[in-house]
C-alpha cells in the first residue's frame, strides 16, 4: 500500500498535472483499499449513526476552511474538482463549509452540480450573524450559493448571537429548509460554553477541534455528547498542518499496521474516529491524493482503548 509520501513522490516524477487524472487517483485508491476481511463491512467505508435519528453516514468528510476560498478558474477548481470526485467514489459524503468562507460555498454548488453529484452529499454550513434578519439573510444567501433548496445541517458558527438564531433554526428545521441544527466554536478553550448550550438546547449536532494533541475534548465534551445524543463533526484533526512536520522523518510505529494504517494522515484521523462520541472527521485538503490518503483511515478497524494509549504515548515521545 502506498504511503502518502510515496505517493507524493511518484506525482513529482511523473509530472504536476499527473495528480488531476482521475484515472490515476481511481488506481491509487485500488491500491491503497483496504484488503477483505480487514473489517470494513463489504469494504464500504465505516458509518457513524446521528444519534437524534440513527441516520448513518460515512465517518471521513472534508472540511473547506480557508482552501476553497479562492479564484473560481480552472487552474484552482481541477483540484477541488478531484477531492470531491475522490470523496464521492470512496464512499464520502459530508461537506463542511460556512458564509464567512468566501467563495468556498460557491464553488462546491458548481462543482457538485457539474458533477451532477449535488443531492448525494450531506451538506454542512454555518450562520454567523448578529440580529435575526442578517442570520437570514446570510442563510439565504448560503442556499443560493450551495443551489440547493434544503441545508442537511446549519450550524450557529463560535456560538455567535445564538439564542436568536437559534430560534430560526427551529422554525427552519419545522418547515424543512434544514434538517439539523448544530453549533460550533473555532478555540478548543470554548468547550464550557459549547456545553452550556448542549445540556439546555434541542442541538443536533455539535463541531469542535479535536486532534491527537489537542484532547481537552476527551474530558468533558464528548461524554456529554454521548449522554445528550448529540452528533460530533470533529475538525482540525491535523492542527493545519502542524502535526505532520512534527513527525516529518519519524516512522511509524509498526503495530499501527495493526488496524490498517499505513500513513501518519491515516494515524491521526483513526485515533479521533476511535472516540465512540465522534460521528465525523472533516480534514480539510484542496489535494487529491491527500483526499484518497484521508479517505483510507474509513477502512479497516480503529484502534481500541489500548490502541488509543500506545498511540498518544508514541505521538508525545517523538
């Protein structure tokens, strides 16, 4: 199986356009697919259950923060236009993005419908507004940009104005234009705050940073979580890049293997998807073969609570 620093390696031999084949991505996901019987019923990618429900979808996703803020030429959507290719075809599906992204809603509601794949995604986003008619007018706004009619799940971005935008969400959510509401908050020192709102409000889903170095959320969220019913989108699962020049050079353990990892992307994201609280990784990537890497850790088994130890004890050695 190749790693992903192979992989890289063997784009810049063969040329750096040679990575929005999707011929090649298909090959490198044949080959990077888990074996059967490596547990991943009927090699489908594992599948989490939204507890208010017990809706299950696909427990790799993509985030957008700050990578799909861009130009809407062809030069910067190919790649864009690939990880979404790649996430449908492993079997992923939920896209988390935001109004204050800039461009980022824009150009996943061209991309998905030029793909003619729109309505197979669960689509997230965000209201940050003061005040209920920017709140809104914003979420107006999202809904033309995605070219959709229905949202999956709004969430009440760094908690901001809440209470009222809350009460929106509910008559959304009644009327149909969404059919989750969820809150957010983009500091791991937000979690009381977070929690203050879960123990008191009818919230579907909740999203906050969770990362192999950054568990705060270990403590207190996630339990809270599971006692409420509540959905966890986990993000910043690499720390933005921080964690893999932390282990640049450095092996990975061999009984990683164990439960199918093969890549430091695959280590990290298998350990936050082994919390039983985690309904959702979204990494976020603008790269293909990072996409395929990411999209790998839905395969095979996760880590168990010995697993999880050797994990975080190895990860804090190196």
């Amino acid at each position: 199986m190749l790693s992903r620093r192979q992989f890289l390696k063997s784009l810049l031999a063969g040329g750096a356009g040679l990575y929005l084949s999707s011929p090649f991505l298909k090959a490198f996901a044949e080959a990077a697919s888990p074996p059967q019987g490596s547990g991943a019923k009927g090699g489908e990618m594992l599948k989490r259950k939204i507890p208010k429900t017990g809706e299950e979808i696909p427990a790799i996703g993509l985030g957008t923060y700050i990578r799909y803020d861009v130009e809407l030429s062809e030069a910067e959507l190919a790649p864009r236009r690939e990880v979404i290719r790649t996430l449908y075809q492993s079997g992923g599906r939920l896209i988390d993005t935001a109004y204050v992204y800039g461009r980022a809603e824009e150009l996943l509601g061209r991309l998905t419908t030029e793909l003619g794949i729109k309505d197979k995604f669960f689509i997230a986003t965000k209201v940050w507004a003061q005040g209920r008619e920017n709140g809104v007018r914003q979420m107006e706004s999202s809904f033309a940009k995605l070219g959709v009619s229905r949202v999956d799940l709004m969430q009440i971005h760094n908690l901001t104005d809440y209470k009222t935008q809350l009460e929106t969400l509910k008559e959304w959510k009644v009327a149909g234009k969404i059919r989750y509401l969820g809150i957010t908050y983009a500091s791991p020192w937000a979690s009381g705050r977070l929690m203050e709102v879960m123990k008191r409000e009818p919230i579907d889903f909740v999203q906050q940073i969770y990362s192999i170095a950054v568990r705060d959320v270990e403590k207190d969220l996630l339990p809270l979580a599971e006692e409420k019913g509540i959905a966890v989108l986990a993000n910043r699962n690499f720390e933005g890049g921080d964690l893999f020049a932390r282990v640049r050079g450095k092996p990975l353990p061999e009984w990683a293997r164990d439960f199918g990892v093969t890549s430091w992307a695959q280590f990290f994201l298998k350990y936050v998807l082994s919390h039983p609280a985690v309904t959702c990784v979204i990494p976020a990537t603008a790269n293909p073969p990072h996409m395929a890497d990411n999209l790998q850790a839905g395969f095979g088994r996760l880590p168990d609570e010995r697993d999880r130890r050797l994990m975080v004890e190895y990860f804090e050695s190196l």
